[in-house]
C-alpha cells in the first residue's frame, strides 16, 4: 500500500490544506487500495468514482487558490450502506428494496461531510438491515477480517471497519444500535466511536431501532474519529472543543472498573484489558470500583426493544416481499411478532431504572472501563461462542458489554489494546456519561499516545515500509 493511507485521516487532511499532499491523489490511492484488496475482502458493495474524484478535483482548485477549505478537505471516506447517498442507491445489504434505494439527496451526516471537504468513494457492506454481529451477508456475501479471512469482521457495520483496516479511505461511517460501531471495530484492531444519542443526526439513516440507533465515525486513531465526529455532529457538538480534548492529556480522569463489563472473558482478553488499565494509572487515572446491578438485565431488554421497534419497519415490507429478505435474518426478524406488551413495559422499565444508576454512576466518575467483546474473532462458521461455563448465541456474547449503551444513550468509545496469539485485535472500550464524548475522546487519545496497538496493518493491507 501507498504511504498516503498510512497518513492517517487528521495529518492527511493537514497536508491536504497546507498543499503538501494532492486530494486527488489521495482518492487515487485509496481505489488502489480498493482493487488490491475488496475482491478478497468484500469490504465494499459499490464505489463512487466519478464523483469522488471530481469532489477531490474540487478541493484541489481550492487549494491551489488558496481559498479556505474543510476540515475534511480530500479526505476519502466510505458510507455504511444504510445511509442514504445521493450518488449510489442504498442497499440495506438486502433485496426488500429492489435495485436499492435511490436519493436525491444526502443524509444530513453525509451532507456534513462532503461540505467539510471530503471524497466518498463507496458503500460498505453490513449485516442485512443491521439486525446482526457478524456481517455474514446473505446477498452480497461476507466481509472478511483482515488479519485472517476466514474469521468474522464484526458486525453490523463490518464492510467499513474493514475498509479502514486495510486502508479503503481513511475513515468510515457506520451505525450502532446495540454494539454495530464497536464491534467490527474491535474485531478489525480499529477504533469505532458511538456517540452520545442524538450527537449525530440519524435523518436518512434507514432504521433498526430507532430508540437505540446511533451515526458514528470508525477510523484508524481516536484523533481521527473525533475529528470526523466532530464534523459530523455539526453545531450540535463543538469541534474545536473535541479537538482540543484530543490534544491535551486529560487531568487524573476517576475511571470506573464494573466487575460486569469485564466478566467471563477469554485470558488473552483479559490480560490486554489489565495491561490497559495499568497505562492508564500510570497516565494518571484513579480507578473506582463501581457496582451496578442494574446492567443484569440490560441485554435481554435490548433484545425486546430491538424486535419490537424492528419488526414495526419492517411489517410491511415482510408481508409485500418477504424472499426480498435473508431466510436468517428473516426467522429473526419474525420474532419480533412473538414480543408481547408486557415484554416490552418491562423492558423499558429495565431501560429507565439502567440510565438512573448509570447518572449516579457517572457522579462518581468521568468514564467508565470494559470489554468490546469476551473473544477474539470467531470463524465465520461460528454461531456461537463460550462465555464462562456456557456457549451462547454470538449475538448474545458479543453484545452483552455494549448494549448497556444504547439502552442508556452515553457515548462508548472502542480501540485496540492487544493481540491474541492468534494475531486477532483485542478491543477495549471506554464509556462515558450523557454529552461528555470530548471527555471518553480525550482519554482515548491519552492511551493512544502512549500505545502503539492502533499503528499496527494487517499482512493483506500490503504495508510498505516507510
């Protein structure tokens, strides 16, 4: 791979304004990128190159002008394709839709990123409709893990944690309901953002469940990511603000340790998550034991919530083009009709008593430590996998330690943190309390300054030495 993917997303935008690097070029080499390595990866369902070129030719007369241009100026990017573009119809990784869905315009998150300067060159592949963690796609085939294609890249937004593993573009958007960010993030050694709810708008996003869907950035670096989230947010979050939390190092952060979040995991896990912790002492955080009974029973009421608001979008089109779906998916899909009223009261009730001791919680401290996932990457066979004594579904396993955060709305945080002896990513995840995503960001980067897992390439990205 050429050097301007291994630029990474902030420096290359830098360069791009200061007229030290082409945003053509730059577009260039990541469809290079994307013909060396997609046919095997499947990271990408269709590519925009008309018009990302041209949107890079745009930044370059600029440029050259010496006119001010966006903080994202040249910046090729990929789009989860769940989002509406208005150069390519939108998928849903599905065949409800025949053709797909066309748009005349942008979703507002896209909107954002094309004013701030950058090139979309694609749309990536994911779970169908994003009920899913694996990104095993029953239309359009899988998205393959980098560091070995016969494992799983994640889900649902796997097709772009791939894509920015391997230096497709150098950032992705993606969606999350239940973990769909964090997840491919950590089984790529990548880091996704979810942010606070609502932070980024959701218009032009085709639902799952609209209560717990989140738009977040994946990137290579936490500066990255908050970078693009800050340009994503809009007005509603101040960039200037996010970056400097990036850039400074955050004063003695109180980091909750939640005996939950870090529960039945595999050794290798384990000790990466210990090792982390133990840089972040020595970067001056205070770690607190928090105890929170609540989160118990958050991932069965996540469950509910999810089917219930799944198969209310979904009715509809089940009953006009039910072979439009995934016979998988479609079974699980159909469960949300077996959801009863009182299933989903009590749910919700399980939903307002979590946020309750999550705002005692986060009094007590800035951010919170966890797990992304109990495992390294399964096989793409694998439909389940071993959580303490028992062997679970891998939906069950894999968003157990994330689903808390969609039920509660506060931004989570996913970056690398080891390897297995496998040469799997190990991920880590940093939560924090309502509106303070500069505050889990700003720890992010401090680890990240100190660590170099998020600066290792997968053998497939084809790395050439500086």
């Amino acid at each position: 791979m050429t050097n301007l993917m291994q630029l990474g997303l902030r420096a290359a935008a830098r360069a791009v304004s200061r007229r030290q690097v082409s945003p053509v070029e730059l577009v260039e080499a990541a469809l290079t990128q994307v013909g060396a390595t997609n046919p095997r990866l499947n990271a990408l369902l269709s590519l925009s190159v008309d018009s990302a070129l041209a949107s890079a030719r745009r930044v370059e007369r600029a440029v050259m002008a010496r006119r001010t241009v966006g903080p994202l100026a040249g910046i090729p990017l990929s789009i989860k394709d769940l989002i509406l573009t208005r150069d390519a119809v939108t998928t849903l990784g599905s065949q409800i839709v025949p053709g797909g869905l066309p748009a005349a315009v942008d979703a507002p998150v896209v909107a954002r990123l094309r004013r701030a300067g950058a090139a979309i060159i694609g749309k990536a592949n994911l779970h169908e409709v994003a009920l899913g963690v694996t990104t095993v796609n029953e239309h359009f085939g899988p998205a393959r893990n980098p560091w070995n294609p016969a494992r799983i890249a994640g889900g649902s937004s796997g097709g772009s944690a791939v894509a920015v593993a391997v230096g497709m573009g150098l950032g992705s958007v993606g969606t999350d309901t239940r973990g769909s960010i964090r997840i491919p993030a950590a089984c790529c050694g990548v880091v996704g953002f979810k942010p606070t709810y609502g932070a980024v708008p959701s218009d032009g996003v085709f639902p799952l469940a609209a209560s717990l869907d989140h738009v977040g950035p994946i990137a290579r670096s936490v500066e990255d990511a908050a970078l693009m989230f800050g340009v994503m947010a809009g007005g509603r979050v101040r960039l200037a603000e996010v970056l400097r939390a990036v850039d400074r190092a955050p004063s003695k952060p109180r980091i909750g340790v939640s005996e939950f979040l870090l529960r039945d995991l595999d050794g290798e896990v384990a000790r990466a998550i210990e090792a982390s912790l133990r840089e972040l002492e020595k970067l001056g955080a205070r770690l607190v034991a928090v105890d929170i009974p609540e989160l118990e029973p958050a991932l069965e009421a996540s469950r509910v919530i999810v089917l219930a608001e799944a198969i209310s979008y979904h009715d509809a089109m089940i009953r006009k083009n039910p072979k439009g779906y995934g016979p998988n998916l479609l079974a699980r899909l159909k469960g949300g009709y077996r959801i009863s009223g009182l299933q989903l009261v009590q749910a919700e009730a399980v939903r307002l008593e979590l946020i309750s001791a999550y705002h005692s919680a986060f009094q007590e401290v800035d951010a919170m430590i966890g797990a992304v996932l109990p495992v390294e990457a399964p096989r793409l066979s694998n439909a389940t996998l071993k959580l303490g004594r028992s062997r679970v579904p891998l939906a069950e396993g894999f968003c157990r330690y994330n689903a808390p955060q969609n039920l509660t709305g506060v931004p989570a945080l996913a970056l690398p943190c080891g390897m297995t002896r496998a040469g799997l990513p190990i991920g880590l995840q940093l939560i924090g309390g309502w509106g303070r995503d500069a505050t889990v960001l700003g720890i992010g980067a401090a680890y990240q300054r100190v660590t170099d897992w998020h600066t290792a390439w997968p053998a497939l990205a084809g790395v050439q030495a500086r």
